[in-house]
C-alpha cells in the first residue's frame, strides 16, 4: 500500500523532502505574494470606503490633488517596499536553519516565531505609520477629514494584519514542522483564535464601520439617508468578500492536518502500520497535536506488531495467536495430538569438525525445511532443543486428522533434508495420542508444551529411525489415526520394546 503524502497540507508548500533551495524559494517566493496580497486587499477596502462606503467628507477636491495623487501614493509604494523587503528578509534569515536542513536550538526556535509576529506586526505599523502621516496632510488641508482618513486606514489596516498573520501561518509550516520534529513543542495560534480572526476580519470591522458611517450620518446633517444606504451597502458588500477570503484561509489553515490525519486512519484501518504511515506535524494548534498523536498512536501499533511478530516466533504464531486472545494461565488440557520428533545424527561430530559460526548456520539451514514442512501442514514447531525439534500437530489449533499431517510432515522433512541439508542426517518419529496441552512453568515465566506418552514414544522412535535416516518411523497408534491414504505410504517394519518401556510397539516405516 502506497504511503500518504507528506507535505504540508497544501501543494504550493512543497513536501518534506524537497531540496533547501527549493524550500527556500518557496518561503520567500509566497511570503512575498502573500504580504503583498494582504496590503493590496486593504488598499482596495480603502479606496472603496473612501469613494463609496464613507463618501462624506468627499476627498475628491481641488485642493486635496497633490496629497491624492502624490502623498497617497509615495507612501502606499514606500509603506509596501517596505513591508515586503524589509519584513520577507529578516523572516528567511531568522528561518534559515530551517532552509539549510539544520536542527534548530531553542533560540532558533524563538527567533522564528517571533519574526513571524514581526513580519505582521510591522504590516500594522506601517498601516497605524499611513494613518499619522496621512490623517496629519488631510488634517491641514481640512480638519474635518482627519476622523475619516483614521478610521479608514485603521479599519484596513487591522484586516490587512489578520489576513497576513492567516496567510503566514500557514505558508512557514515548514519551519514548524521542523520545531515540532526537534521537539521544541511550539504553541501557535489555537483553531478557536483563528475562527475568531476570520468573524473579526469578515464581520466585527465592517459593523464597526457601518456603526460609524451611521454615527458621521447623524453628526452631520447634511448627510441623506440615501447616501448612508449607499455606504451600509458597499460596507455589506466587502464583509462578504472579505469573509469569503478569511473564511477559505480559515479553513484552509484546518482542513490540511484533518486531511492528513484521515488519510493516516484510513492506511491504519487497512493494517498499514509502516514508516509511511507517519505524518508531518506542521501546525501549531490543537491540529498539530492531533497529528502528534496520531503519529504517537501509531508508533504503539508499529512497536505492538513488531512484539506480536516476535513473539509469534518465538513460541509460535498459533501458540501466539491464543495468548493474545485471552490471558494465559498456568495448566492445561488433555487434547489428542500427534508428535513429530526430529533429531540430528552425530551432532558431537559436526561440532568438533566446524567452528560454532558454521554449525549454527547449517543448523538453521536443517530448522528451515522443518518448520517449512510443519507449517505447511498446519503444525506448530514447539521447541528446538540443541539439534533436535519437537513439532505437534492438533494443538492449540484443531486438527481434523492430526495423524494424517504428521505423517505427512514427516516424509517432507526426510525429503527436504536429503535435498536441501546433506550434511546433516537425522532420525525423524512420530506418535499420536491424548496429551496435557497449556502453559508449563511459573507465573513469571512459562511457556506453551504438550507433557504425556506420545512425546517420549516420538523421542525413542527418532532413536530407531537412526538406523536408517532416509525413512521416518512412526507408531501403529499414528498409523492408525491416519487417513487411508497416507496410511498406505507406511509399512510395518518390526515389533520392539523402545527404549524405557515394558511392552512392545509396533513400528512402521515410510516406504
């Protein structure tokens, strides 16, 4: 399954893995676009209030030319270099460890956040800086100008700052990412204060404004009501364009983590648990602790099935599977099973001959085509005892005909040794019988076996089939369980008494 996206909520911002000039370019290139984006939307506000929603006192004079034509506009190119050159560049410097790749210090971390509220800050004084200097020129020419020149570049300048701090926000996600990733939790703006900019922003300054274009109404006489349903409708018309544009930053600003925490979820749901799965925390909200979790989360699940694998192959992934089903406990039931016992001929030899490096290898090698052949026929291998192994089949999980797939198993592990492990050759028994299946130890340690006849009777049977390797030996109780036709691939071969024991067995061979 392919991994989730690791960018940063939006394709514009690049992903995690792009170059540092081509994160650089970005931070630069967009933090340029958005600031000027912000100050030629209250640019445009203003001169709609100016012409449109406060018409009154009319700037549209004779006297008031060179301030329109010059003043006005020397400051708006002075005020916008200022803003975007000034402001842009000290924010990429302070972010250039970000840039560079290089995990940042708590310093770093600070500096970064702090020329981000700069960067906006200084949009707002530059703002507050036009209403000094402009309502001052306006002022000397007619006093009666100063209110409205304040009030409108003050009411532009607070949606400039909000729609600067929501586009910032979002476009150095980056640098946050980078913070959050070095663990230096950072805490930025909460959803809650960014649904509240967006209101402010797209609702509280225009009532602000249409409160005082009603109160200029009423102060002065002159003005009609037509002209204040003129200034109310224009004022209607910019908080509906204004709020659509905070309103889509807003959620802009929400929907990237929501999307890429759904994304997550939904490679989980469908057992993904891998490195992919992990997301990039880049917000500095609640949001970003949300992703932080999720990654959290599914660090557990990563660790809990890597334990569940291990463990699975430790005691056996049936053995394993029924653990994690209920809680273990010490004991056990009579179950019938049949046992495969498989010993190595003239280990001690094979020992002295190869160094312990070369032993373990081939002893691997001979453990592969046993637990290949017993899981093959839905057994579990139960222990590996030095050289040896002791495999059952019908326990923990049922069998129908235990028997049959012991046998079986047998005559695949005599043909896989010959083929695969020459080297080695080993006395292959099998038995069948009742047997107390569960938990054998103490409560701080145990381990799952099966403890009863059959697996002495496998054991001793390993023993005779030393005689001749090639063929496993089985007792007439597993033939007998047997289905016919893995019954008819084994022949009697003797009667003995094994080795411990007072009675006779008769022993088959696989032929």
């Amino acid at each position: 399954m392919p991994g989730i996206s690791r960018d940063y909520g939006s394709v514009l911002l690049g992903s995690a893995d792009q170059s540092s000039r081509s994160q650089r370019v970005r931070i630069q290139t967009f933090l340029t676009i958005a600031i000027v984006t912000a100050n030629v939307i209250g640019i445009v506000i203003a001169i709609c209030l100016v012409l449109f929603g406060i018409p009154e006192p009319s700037f549209l004079r004779r006297d008031l030319v060179l301030i329109n034509f010059l003043a006005v506009p020397v400051y708006i190119g002075v005020a916008l270099l200022l803003g975007v050159v000034v402001g842009t560049a000290s924010t990429v410097k302070a972010v250039r460890w970000s840039i560079d790749g290089e995990v940042p210090s708590r310093d770093d971390a600070r500096r970064a956040r702090r020329a981000q509220r700069r960067l906006v800050l200084l949009q707002g004084v530059l703002w507050i800086g036009g209403a000094g200097v402009l309502g001052l020129l306006y002022g000397l020419a007619d006093p009666e100008l100063i209110p409205k020149t304040v009030l409108i570049i003050l009411m532009c300048g607070l949606v400039v700052v909000s729609i600067a701090s929501l586009f910032t926000e979002i476009l150095l996600r980056p640098v946050w990412a980078r913070m959050m990733q070095a663990g230096l939790g950072m805490r930025g703006g909460t959803v809650r204060s960014r649904a509240f900019t967006s209101w402010f922003i797209g609702t509280g300054v225009p009532l602000l404004g249409i409160t005082f274009v009603v109160l200029f109404g009423a102060i002065r006489g002159e003005t009609s009501s037509t002209s204040v349903l003129i200034s109310v409708s224009v004022l209607a018309v910019i908080a509906g364009a204004v709020g659509l544009l905070t309103t889509s930053l807003f959620v802009w600003s929400i929907t990237g983590p929501l999307q890429s925490v759904r994304a997550g979820m939904a490679q989980v749901r469908g057992g993904a648990v891998d490195h992919d799965v992990d997301l990039v925390v880049y917000d500095g909200s609640e949001l970003g602790e949300l992703q932080y979790g999720f990654n959290t989360m599914v660090s557990g699940l990563r660790e809990q099935e890597r334990l569940r694998d291990l463990f699975g192959r430790h005691v056996g992934r049936d053995v394993a599977a029924a653990a994690l089903r209920s809680d273990p406990e010490l004991g056990g039931t009579e179950q019938v099973v049949a046992v495969v016992f498989v010993d190595v001929i003239g280990s001690t030899t094979i020992a002295e001959k190869r160094s312990p490096t070369e032993v373990v290898a081939l002893l691997n090698r001979f453990f592969a085509v046993i637990v290949d052949a017993t899981e093959r026929n839905r057994g579990l291998v139960n222990k590996f005892e030095g050289d040896a192994v002791l495999a059952i089949f019908g326990a923990p999980v049922a069998l129908d005909e235990p028997a049959t797939a012991a046998l079986t198993a047998a005559r695949e592990i005599a043909d896989g040794l010959a083929a695969d492990v020459p080297e080695l050759t080993a006395g292959i028994g099998v038995s069948h019988g009742t047997v107390v299946a569960g938990n054998v130890g103490a409560v701080q340690r145990f381990e799952y076996t099966v403890i009863g006849d059959p697996v002495n009777e496998s054991a001793r049977l390993s023993e005779v089939a030393k005689d001749d390797p090639r063929h496993p030996v089985a007792s007439a109780r597993a033939i007998g369980a047997a289905s016919p036709d893995e019954a008819a691939h084994w022949s009697l071969l003797r009667e003995m008494t094994l080795r411990g024991r007072t009675e006779s067995t008769p022993v088959y061979r696989a032929q």
